[in-house]
C-alpha cells in the first residue's frame, strides 16, 4: 500500500513544524454527537473533500469520513506527537489500524491537515507485515471531542494548499532548469569535479528517515566486521599444527633414542613442541628411522625447521627428514 500523502505537498508536510491543528466544524444541521457517530461520515463541507466512511475500534463512536472526526484524530497527533500512545511513544496497533483506515482517503484530505499528514507519511514508511507486528496500546487513547476542536480547517486550507505547492513549482523549475544545462553541457565534468556536497533533507522528510536509518545500518556493519576480524585475529594467533615427521640417519650404528634427545634440547623455538617419546621403525638391512611429531604455530615454518636441520645442525647425524603429514588443532 502507498503511504498516504505522498505527492505534491510532500516536502512541506513532512518536515515537522506543527502548527495549531486546522479542523473543520461539522456541517450545517449535523450536531457532534452526529459528527462523531458510530460509522456513518457527515457530508463533507465545500473546502473539504468528500471521505469514505470508516471507524476503528481505538476510537470508539469517532467517523473518520468525516471533516470533524479527522480534525479530532489531526489535534490527537499535534505537539511532538509521532504516534498514536503520545509524545515519546513508538507505533503500536491502533497506528497500523488507522493507517488502514485511512488509505482511501483522498490526498486531498489529509493535505488539509498537517498533523495527520505528517503521521501518515511516517507509518507509510514502514512494511505492511511490520506493521502488523506491532504491539497494542498500554492505555486506551483519549480523543479530542469534536467540540474541543478549533474550526480553523476551512480558513487554513487555502493558504496551506498554497503554501505547499510554491516548493512543489520552485522544485520543478530548478529541475527544468537544470535539465536545460544538462543539454548543453558537452563536456566531461567529472575529473574537474570537486568533493561533492552532502544532500541536507529537511527533518523529519522521508529521505532524512532513510538517510538516518541507512547510516545506522553501515555502521552496525561495520561494527560487527571489526568484531570478526578481532575474533579471526584472536584465533589465528592461538591457532597450532600437529606435524607427523620421519628422520632417517646416516648409519645402522646410530644411537636413535639418543639422537632425538638432542634434538629435542637443540632445536629449541618459541612455540615448537617435540612429542615426549618417538618411535623407531626399521627402515632395510638393520637400518631404522625415527617416527614424532611435533606442534608449531603458524608464526613458523617447518619446511625451514627441516632445512635447517639436515643442511647445517645435523648435517653429519641426518640423513633425511620429511614430513608426512600436517593437521590444524
């Protein structure tokens, strides 16, 4: 459903200078009880468009077809009013129920009433299914009688609709414009372009809501992308390898047991852990080989463990090293 009020006098009754409600009295021949009968909607006056009949049941006995019990509703959402529970409130059920209420109204209606309009313009911005998900009111609402009501709507309704169009024509000036400078312009203005301002929108409008709510949205995206990375951080730098190790010597002869011990004491790192015993393995002809393992982290290499090992500190003991396998603990 389009949010009601969307159009013409957009910018004007979006931004949120809230002036005395302007309402109109009932209809010659129509009492207020009947203005704000069960229903039925009171014949429209000559300033004021024609409304289908609706009710809600948050406004019991109050007929939003009609010029009063729209200007009732339109004094309910004065003040700093945003939603129907008051001043501080957030949306509840009666909003989405009056906002539905309310949908075939005529723009031209609500146009009139600048409280009202405002309200609509920012309930439409939400989706139906969050809407409906809306909780209901914690007290019953207390709506303006019909006779509390200033019968200002008629008087105020010309130099309002006034008011609203002269930003809707001078908007459309400065586009006509401004596509007239776009036709003449033949050049490529975009590596002579400065930084480019950032787009004020008025308080309150749609485009500032929007504007707000995405910047809110990229920064708790941002937010919880450093809060990843922390925590990919953290568990890199805990992060270990089980390494599996094969070591052939030189001659049969060799003293193994003994071997490992020194290498144990001699191949010292931070964060390398040998196993606490390996095992012997016959290799040919009486020849055997040490089977370990050993844990590093992933600040060292094992390949250059290795080379460094058989190619200098035990050039003369190793005949080989490999390793066999690798996992991450």
């Amino acid at each position: 459903m389009k949010p009601v009020g969307h159009g013409e006098g957009n910018a004007a009754g979006a931004a949120k200078t809230k002036a005395a409600p302007p309402t109109v009295k009932p209809p010659k021949g129509t009492t207020n009880a009947g203005a704000a009968g069960a229903g039925a909607a009171a014949a429209p006056s000559a300033s004021f468009p024609a409304c289908p009949a609706a009710t809600v049941a948050s406004m019991p006995g109050l007929a939003l077809g009609s010029a009063s019990g729209l200007a009732a509703v339109d004094t309910l959402l004065s003040g700093d009013t945003n939603f129907l529970g008051g001043v501080g409130a957030g949306p509840s059920s009666a909003d989405a129920e009056l906002y539905d209420a309310l949908a075939k109204h005529p723009k031209e209606a609500l146009d009139l009433l600048p409280n009202l309009k405002r309200w609509s313009e920012m309930v439409g911005l939400f989706m139906p299914f969050v809407r409906s998900s809306w909780p209901p009111l914690s007290a019953p609402l207390k709506v303006p009688k019909v006779s509390e009501v200033a019968p200002a709507a008629a008087a105020a309704a010309a130099p309002q609709k006034a008011a609203a169009a002269a930003p809707a024509a001078a908007k459309a000036a400065a586009a006509e414009e401004e596509d007239n400078d776009d036709e003449m312009d033949w050049g490529d203005d975009d590596e002579d372009a400065g930084p480019k301002e950032a787009v004020v929108h008025p308080s309150g409008s749609r485009a500032a809501i929007a504007a707000e709510a995405k910047a809110k949205r990229d920064a708790e995206t941002e937010k919880k992308k450093e809060e990843a990375m922390a925590r990919l951080a953290k568990k890199e730098a805990n992060q270990r390898s089980l390494c599996n190790l094969e070591i052939k010597p030189w001659e049969a002869s060799q003293d193994l047991k003994a071997l490992y011990a020194k290498i144990k004491e001699t191949v010292v790192l931070d964060g390398l852990k040998w196993s606490e015993n390996c095992a012997l393995v016959d290799v040919a002809f009486g020849v055997q080989k040490i089977v370990c393992t050993a844990v590093i982290p992933l600040s060292l290499s094992m390949d250059a463990i290795i080379d460094e090992m058989t190619e200098d500190t035990f050039a003369d003991e190793i005949q080989s090293m490999n390793m066999t396998s690798m996992s991450l603990l």
